[in-house]
C-alpha cells in the first residue's frame, strides 16, 4: 500500500484517488428511517454539519491532490534538467582534487571570493571529444565581479611554458590533453595563484550553433584576414559535414557561426598566436552583447540545442541563474598572458616552440592587480618556485637581444 499522508488535523489521505461512498437519498430530499418517517430536525441538523464536513475534508483532499502534483511536476522538471545537463557532458569536481596553492594568504583567498572565475577551454575538436585527449586551443580565465557583474577576460596563450599541475613542464595547453578540465584548472592555479572551481568546454560546433542561434554576431574583417576564414572555414566544414558560406569582402559585417569560427582560427596574420587569441576574445565578448538582446527563453533553447557540445561544471541551477543575468554582465578589460613586455617566445628543446614568461612570479602580480585591482600582490611560494624552475631550464634558450 502507498504511504499515507497525515496533516495537523489527523486527516489520512492514501497516495491514489480515494472516493467517498455515496449515500441513498429519498425523492423528498431527506433521510428515512426504517419506517419511512423523516429523521427529526435535530438529526436533521446533525447530518447537515456532516455533510459540511464532508465538503472541508474534500476540499482538503483537492488542496492535497493539487499540491502533489505540483510537488511531482517540479520533481519532474528537476529531474529533465539533470539529465539534460548530464547528457552535455556535466562533471562535478570535488574540491579537495583540484590544485590551490596552500600559501595564497587568507587575505588574498577572501579578496577572490567576492569573484567567479571560470575557465573557458575551447578544443580542437570536431567531433565531441571534449573530455581529454584534446589540446586546449583556447584557454581564456573569465572572471565575474559578483557586486557589479563586470567581466574581465584574459587569454593565457596555450605554447606558455609552465608546470602543468603536476610538477611536469610543457606548453600549458598540454594539461587539458593528459588530464581533462581537472588537470587544465589545476595548471591554472597552480601557476596563477588562482581559486578556480568551474569550467566550460566547447568544441567547433558546439561554437558555430551558439553563434548561428543568436543570428551571428557582428565583425570587422581586415583584407588580410579574408584568404585565411575562408581556408579555415572550409576545413571545418568538411570535418562537420556541413556547408559555408565565403567571406567576400572586408569590413564590418555580420558571421555565421562557421565564419566567426574560421575568424577565431585565424594565425598567419600579424600577431601570429597573440592576435588569434585577441580575435577568440573578440568573438566572446560580441557572443555576449548579443546575448543581451535575447530572452531568456530564447538563451534557455540555445542552451539545449548546444548541449552535446558542452562540457562544464555548472550544474542546473547555475546555467539557470546565468543565462537569467545574462543581460546585467559587461567585459569591461580584457589581455593576454603573460604580459606582452613580460614574455619571450623561442624554441626550447623538447617541447618545441614556446611562449616563456620572463619572470613568471612578475606576471602573476600583474595578473592579480589586472583581474581583482589589487596592488603590489605577492605571489605564493610556490609560484616563486615554478617561476624560478622556468627561469632556470629556459635561460639558456633566451634570445641574446630579451633582456
């Protein structure tokens, strides 16, 4: 038998439909006894604060009822979210296995609760490998001033030379390849001072559907950047069975989601990786303003038709309360790390062609002032040893004319 319900009142009420036994009624409208007399009138009055009664424990059968279904379509509903968001590939990562480094002072650990940072991967995928096994192409730290919903971005340029969080040194965007989005936010604390817990995975047409579901989003194409969209667009078609349309002419204009995707390829300009991480910003920070103009009903059905293209950490009530102040969030700075006068690139041996910071604890004090408007920060002891160890095995790569 069902469970049964009990109010205040002492009301049972059986989990099914429960009917009330109908009693037999004279033409004349009153109850005989059994010599076919009327029952008096103080019986009369009786039955009829009975059948008040009667109507209050319907009543409250009704409100019951009613309440139970509302309880179950919310149960429902709750349930349809977590699977939706399951199937785009939701990872919860406990806190205690992703890397913060101990001796970011309590000071400095309580600035950065008053910001969300979130990392942002995007991957070189075309067909939905977006856990590992993929080198992250794109790594950019959003970070979300919860008083004022100001956004800053910062790319870290996947050939740096870091630790990867694990003690083992290669360009930073080999973290999300050995380790998933763990390991990839791990690198990033480790070697930032950061407090990172969440994450968004993308791939191309993860990117490319966001993109043609708000009706693209508006770019200024240089001449030179024309031939290689195109190149880029055509790849990607080909590996997303899909087809595209080619940038003609140069200018400010509106980009499908293939083309703005071709854009955020783009390498063989001047700027050469830094510039393609400033375009993938670019294209991020139009996906936003665009964003704006949308309902949320409209940004709730981009969330699901782009689901299998995802992978985060954001559980249902996150993607909700962020798609619902989609429109209260503005980048108000973005850059690139390390800094540009802070950096030299080179060929280092073993892991190729890399991007080294000059001084890496320098960089990450940078990075805390740029982020958080933080003065004179002071890296951990561990960052002043990942900065040294980097210093140490690179010098003798250091171009004569990098001071």
């Amino acid at each position: 038998m069902a469970p049964r319900y009990q109010d205040e009142d002492d009301f049972e009420y059986d989990y099914g439909y429960e009917y009330e036994k109908p009693t037999k009624k004279s033409s004349s409208g009153g109850k005989r006894n059994g010599s076919g007399k009327k029952s008096s009138s103080k019986g009369g009055s009786k039955k009829k604060m009975s059948a008040k009664a009667r109507a209050k424990k319907k009543r409250k059968r009704i409100l019951l009822f009613v309440g139970e279904v509302l309880l179950l379509a919310v149960m429902l509903l709750v349930l349809w979210g977590v699977t939706r968001t399951e199937k785009v590939g939701y990872l919860e990562i406990p806190e205690e296995e992703i890397v913060v480094n101990e001796s970011v002072s309590e000071e400095q650990l309580e600035i950065m609760k008053g910001y969300r940072n979130v990392a942002l991967f995007g991957v070189d995928s075309t067909v939905g490998a977006l856990t590992k096994n993929t080198r992250s192409d794109s790594i950019i730290i959003a970070s979300i001033n919860q008083d004022t919903k100001e956004v800053k971005l910062v790319s870290v340029y996947r050939d740096t030379f870091m630790n990867l969080g694990n003690d083992k040194y290669n360009k930073c965007n080999a973290a999300y390849a050995g380790g998933g989005p763990k390991q990839a936010i791990s690198m990033l604390n480790a070697n930032l001072d950061l407090d990172i817990k969440e994450f968004v995975t993308i791939g191309f047409a993860g990117l490319i559907d966001v993109i043609d579901s708000l009706g693209g989003v508006q770019m200024d194409i240089t001449k030179e950047e024309i031939s290689h969209l195109n190149n880029y667009q055509y790849c990607i078609a080909e590996n997303l069975k899909r087809d595209y349309t080619p940038v003609n002419n140069a200018g400010l204009q509106v980009l499908d989601g293939m083309q703005a995707t071709g854009y955020c390829r783009i390498r063989y300009t001047k700027g050469d990786d830094f510039r393609r991480a400033e375009r993938q910003r670019n294209v991020l920070k139009a996906i936003m303003d665009k964003s704006k103009g949308a309902s949320v009903t409209q940004l709730v059905d981009i969330a699901n038709n782009v689901f299998e293209e995802v992978y985060t950490s954001f559980g249902l009530t996150e993607i909700t309360e962020l798609l619902g102040e989609a429109a209260e969030y503005r980048v108000v700075a973005d850059d690139g790390f390390p800094q540009a006068d802070m950096r030299w690139t080179g060929n280092i041996g073993s892991p190729g062609d890399c991007i080294v910071p000059k001084d890496l604890a320098s960089n990450v004090s940078w990075l805390h002032e740029f982020l958080f408007d933080e003065s004179g920060y002071v890296p951990s002891s561990e960052v002043q040893g990942y900065s040294n160890h980097i210093t140490e095995v690179t010098n003798k790569y250091k171009p004569k004319s990098v001071e």
